[in-house]
C-alpha cells in the first residue's frame, strides 16, 4: 500500500466514523473529524486499559518507516 493510499484509507475511514452522512472534503472538517475520532480512541483506550500514549508513540514510529518508505 502506497502512503497515498493510506492516506485514501483514513479520509474513508473518517467518513464511515462519522457515520456516512457528511463527507469530510475541507481542511476544516477532516481536522475537526481527526480529532473527534482521536479523542474517542482515547476513551475506548481508557475504556479497556489499554496505554494510549504507548499506541500513539507506536503509530508515529509507523508513520515515519512508511513515509521513509520501509
């Protein structure tokens, strides 16, 4: 998978959290449904003991392999 289609991936994701109904398109309201679904992944971390700071560490160090390209 390309870092373009991740990218794909999570704006579709986005769209299917927030419930299908409002597609984020403006920089705006991707940013605005980043950090709701952010925000409710951390409940959903506390929820079920899970170390959220450990998972997010975790995503950055994915982030930057992938944009290396590893």
């Amino acid at each position: 998978m390309t870092n373009a289609e991740r990218a794909d991936a999570a704006l579709i994701a986005l769209d299917r959290y927030d419930g299908g109904g409002r597609h984020p398109v403006e920089k705006e309201e991707i940013e605005e449904a980043m950090v709701d679904l952010i925000a409710d992944l951390r409940h959903l971390a506390q929820r079920e003991s899970i170390d959220f700071g450990s998972v997010f560490r975790m995503a950055g160090h994915n982030y930057f392999e992938e944009r290396a390209g590893r």
